[in-house]
C-alpha cells in the first residue's frame, strides 16, 4: 500500500484525534504552496491641491463681456392711442416712450500675483464697456392720438406744430480700474475663498439726445450729459468651489463707495423762429450742475468655471452672469417755463444706474 501523508494513523487511534490532525496538515500544506499576493494599491487622496496653493505664479485674466444698461428717468414722448381730452388744457395721456440701450462687448483684463506659501494675492484689473441705444416713435394716423413730447417742443400752432416723429439716441462710456488685495482661505480641500479689498477709480460719461419733428420739420434738439470721476475703496469676496470633474461653481462680490466729481449738463435749441425777436442760435434751455458727490456700488456675478491643472501651469475657464449698479449718478434736470427773468423751478428725475450681461473669463498661470 503507497505511503501518504495520513498513512501513519492506525486503526485504533481515536476518530476525533484524526479529524484534527487532518486538519491541520492539510493547512499547513496550502500555506507553503500558495504565493503571496501583492497589497492593494493606496486610495487616491482626498487632499489632492486642486488650486496649486503651493505655486507662487503670475495669472493673467482676459475677460469677454456682453452688457447692457438699464435706467429709468429715460422717457422722451407720449403717444396716445385714443383721441385726448380737450382742447383745454389736459394732462399726459397715451404710453410713454422711453429710451433703452441694446447689448454691446466690452473686455476686462487683469494681471494678478500669488505669494505662496503666505496665501497672499494682488490683482490689477481694468473694465471698459461702451454701450448705445437708439429708439424711434412716429405718431398714430388717427385723429386726435397725438404724439407729444416729454421735454419742451418748440414750433408753430396746430396742427403744423403736431410731431410727427421723436427719436432717441443714447452713448454711455463706462472705465473702472482696481487693484485689489486678497487673503486666499482653503477651509477644504475643494474650495478656495478669497477676502478682497482695495483701491477703485471710476470714470464714465453718458449722452443723451432727443430730437422732436412736426410736420414742417421744424426740429427741437435735446442734448442731456453728465460724466463722473472718481476714486474710492472697494471691498468683497470671490469662491471657487470644486464639484467633479474639474467643474467648479464660482461666485464674485463686491461693494464699493467712490467720492468724485460730478458735471451735468442739459442743452435745448430749436430750429423755429416765432418772430424777429428770437434769435435760434440761443438755447431755449442751457442748465449746468458741479458738485462733489458719493456712490455706492455692488457688483454680482455667477457662473460655472472649468479649471484644470497641469504639470507647469493651471487653467480655467467661466462663463456666468454679471450684474453691477451704480447710486446718485443717473439725475435729469427739467424746469418750469417762463420770461427770462421770471423764476424756474427744478424737477429732478433720477434711477439706480445698472450694468448687466454676460462674463466669459479666460485665466492662465506662468
């Protein structure tokens, strides 16, 4: 009989001694013939530096812009849409006309420095926009809907002196620069959060000109303007927050209080002579105001961003919506007719001047 490695149990040894010698002779003889196994590899790691906290860098920052302007105050006519009361004296009838602007590109370009490991960034960024809006009413065949003005309108009695078509044209001319100083946050491993602050110039301009036509061409001109120049100190907060993927949700705020010097100007002519005694080359209107003024600004904007790291550089990239208002800029000065020496009163009409549209930013390391 061939020997194996349980032949050496007899017949009169006990049946639960077997089993247990079995046992463990067969384990040991698995152990020494299986091979070891390789460990498994480690987890990625969860504090992956997604932001390159680590790398002191220059970024340069080119950001596409598509805006518009919202104001109020922008009325220039009435046109009726049934017959009016009269022919007394009545008062505004029919839907008003108001002036707007459409959607036009601006840029802004900034060049920023990150001091690591001391988590410290500058950043100098300049914003331009130029924006325009033309808008045009010719009045109702009806009899008796009547286009009117909202602004005087000079020309000869009815119905030669009835408009026949007003027009508006709109220029607004907005430049602001920053340079600001952030303490950069990471309170996880996905998100950076940056508190923000420093100096703020702002200068723009606005031009507004409305034309009134009867039916003899006879024209009234308006010419309304106001610029503003001014420094000040803004302060605010941007977030980056990792979602997968290298998708991030970004947000950027601020607030910002500038003291500069205000001018507004309202100019009034007409092409219509009364009689001899009126000489057209005079203004029929021609109010000036200068004053050192404040306003408050805030700005918003909100989007996703792409942002990604390689081995020598970061990039990303964020398109969102961007939203900023302007405080006690947007004011338009109408008066009280009269002789030249009888007494003019004011009526002041002002609106919170507000930007918005989209942002598309490129960003680069180097």
């Amino acid at each position: 009989m061939q020997n194996t490695p349980f032949s050496f149990f007899s017949r009169n040894t006990p049946f639960f001694f077997k089993f247990l010698t079995t046992l463990a002779c067969t384990a040991a003889y698995s152990a020494i013939g299986k091979q070891p196994e390789p460990p498994p590899p480690p987890p990625p790691p969860f504090d992956a530096d997604l932001f390159r906290k680590e790398e002191q860098v220059f970024s340069g920052h080119l950001e596409f812009l598509y805006w518009t302007v919202e104001e109020g105050a922008l009325d220039y006519a009435l046109k009726a849409q049934r017959p009016t009361w009269g022919p007394d004296q009545n008062y505004a009838q029919g839907t008003f006309q108001t002036a707007g602007f459409s959607f036009d590109p601006g840029f802004r370009i900034a060049l920023s420095f990150f001091r690591a490991p001391r988590y410290w960034e500058v950043k100098w960024q300049y914003t331009r926009m130029t924006v325009r809006g033309a808008d045009e009413t010719n009045s109702s065949p009806g009899s008796g809907e009547f286009l009117t003005g909202t602004w005087p309108q000079i020309g000869p009695a009815a119905p030669l002196g009835n408009l026949r078509t007003a027009t508006s044209k709109l220029h607004f001319n907005y430049n602001v620069f920053d340079m600001l100083l952030a303490r950069v946050f990471h309170p996880n491993p996905h998100l950076r959060l940056r508190m923000t602050g420093g100096p703020t110039i702002a200068w723009m301009s606005q031009e507004w000109v409305v034309r009134y036509l009867d039916r003899q061409n006879n024209c009234t001109r308006l010419n309304n303007k106001w610029n503003y120049a001014a420094g000040g100190l803004r302060l605010g907060t941007s977030i980056d927050w990792y979602w997968s993927s290298d998708f991030y949700a970004t947000v950027i705020g601020s607030a910002g209080v500038l003291m500069g010097s205000y001018h507004n100007h309202s100019k009034q002519t007409a092409t219509y002579q009364p009689g001899p005694a009126y000489n057209t080359t005079i203004p029929i209107k021609d109010s000036k105001l200068e004053n050192i003024r404040a306003s408050f600004t805030a700005q918003l904007s909100l989007g996703p961003s792409w942002q990604k790291n390689y081995k020598q550089a970061r990039v990303e990239a964020f398109a969102g919506y961007e939203v900023t208002i302007w405080t006690n800029l947007q004011e338009l000065y109408r008066s009280t007719g009269g002789t030249p020496t009888s007494s003019k009163e004011t009526w002041l009409s002002s609106s919170t001047l507000a930007l918005h549209g989209i942002s598309i930013r490129l960003s680069g390391d180097f």
